[in-house]
C-alpha cells in the first residue's frame, strides 16, 4: 500500500527533523531535494524519507555534489548556453539532473532529483505541487513556492539540456570505435552523425571557452580578452 507524507517548504521552521547531521553526502541514489534551511544550513528530504539538516550552506552543499559526482560547471554552462537559458542551470549528467525549481540566486530555490519526480500540478495560488517517489512506495506530495510555469520551464531546460549532453556523448562512443550501430539502423544513425559531431564539436569549444574566459578576465584588459579568445576559438576549430 501506498503511503503519502505531505510537505509544505515554506513552512521550514516547523518541520520535525530527524537528525542534524555532518556525515551525510548526497548522491543521485539517496536523495530527493535539497533547499537553504537557513543562512548556514541545507536541508534534505532523503529517499528514505527522513528529514535531515546538514551543517554546511546550500552552495556548499550543491559544490561537494558536483565535485562527487563529476559534474563540470563550464560543461553545465555551455550546455545551458546552447539551448538559450541562462538562469536557473541545474546539475546535469546525462539521465541524471538535479534541477532547480526557480533561478539559483533565489533564496527559496529547490534543487531535486528529476528521476524522483512522477507528477506535478499548478495549485490554486499558481504555486507548485510535485510529487515524488521514495523507498518502498512512499509518495512525498511538496508544495514549492515556485510558480508553476517556471517549474515546467526549468523542467524542460534540464531535458533539452541532458539530451544534448547524451547525443555528445553517443557520437562520442561512435567515433572511439565503443557503440556499434546494427545494420538496419545504420541509415538513419549516419544521416544524424553530421549533427552530432557539429554539436559535440560545439559543446567542447564553449565550454573549453568559458573555462579560458574566467581565468584570463582577471589578468587582462577586456580587448586583451578578446583577442586572445580569438585566437584559442581558431585553434579550438581547426
């Protein structure tokens, strides 16, 4: 049987935690969002239901993340630049995303695990009601203080965002001899190879880019900057 636990994230202040705790790291398997519960706490919803506090920030949080799970900030960056959104980047690592629920400098933002996800709906306020899967049938109904056209947009972002990432990286496999193609799908992958290396092509310039752009921005003049970005963009092409 199917049990439900409703959570409302704007009332934070009078949840029961279960612990607080510095041991727990988040991972793809073993949790379902993550939000500020205060300045200098992060809370947790885990998978197995409990609610836990770490004793870090959620940017502290959202870095050691990234850094467990080999998620590179400038390949999040270009990805998002590609499909034309630049605010609200989540997590992206192919099937796996850890989205945000509104843009990332708002201090109600919600970052969850997209896989957990099995249904959302406006609510009559226009705010958002996601629902989630846990461990043994558990449901989690949350209601987001985020709008719900907002919600489905950066949805939809980390979507687009992880398809790109995963036709990068079949071409990829293609061209270092690791996915073979049978016989009578070869037809139509071929016909799609030349869009899928100009993409993996473009997906590496930029964010190999981006990568230069933070680190020369502090040593040069803004015309030094672009000259030298030239120079490595013609390189990168050849």
């Amino acid at each position: 049987m199917k049990q439900t636990r409703e959570l409302d994230l704007s009332k934070m202040s009078s949840l029961l935690l279960d612990e607080e705790t510095a041991s727990f790291q988040p991972s793809w398997d073993n949790t379902i969002l993550m939000t500020a519960y205060d300045r200098e706490r992060t809370f947790i919803l885990t998978w197995d239901g409990r609610y836990l506090v770490l004793p870090r920030t959620l940017r502290e949080v959202l870095e050691q993340f990234a850094r467990d799970n080999d998620i590179a900030e400038f390949e999040c960056q270009a990805l998002y630049d590609m499909i034309g959104v630049h605010k609200g980047r989540g997590y992206i690592a192919g099937n796996n995303r850890l989205v945000p629920t509104c843009g990332t400098s708002n201090g109600q933002v919600v970052y969850y695990v997209a896989k957990r996800l099995f249904d959302k709906r406006a609510t009559e306020d226009g705010q958002t009601m996601a629902s989630f899967r846990g461990r043994k049938r558990q449901i989690f109904r949350i209601k987001i203080d985020t709008g719900y056209k907002t919600f489905m947009n950066l949805l939809q972002a980390a979507d687009d965002a992880a398809k790109l990432q995963l036709n990068a990286l079949e071409w990829r496999m293609h061209s270092l001899g690791v996915k073979r193609v049978a016989k009578r799908k070869s037809v139509h992958f071929y016909d799609m190879c030349s869009n899928r290396r100009a993409m993996s092509r473009d997906l590496r310039r930029r964010w190999m880019m981006m990568l230069v752009r933070r680190v020369i921005q502090n040593y040069c003049t803004e015309e030094e900057c672009k000259e030298i970005e030239r120079l490595i963009k013609r390189y990168i092409e050849k």
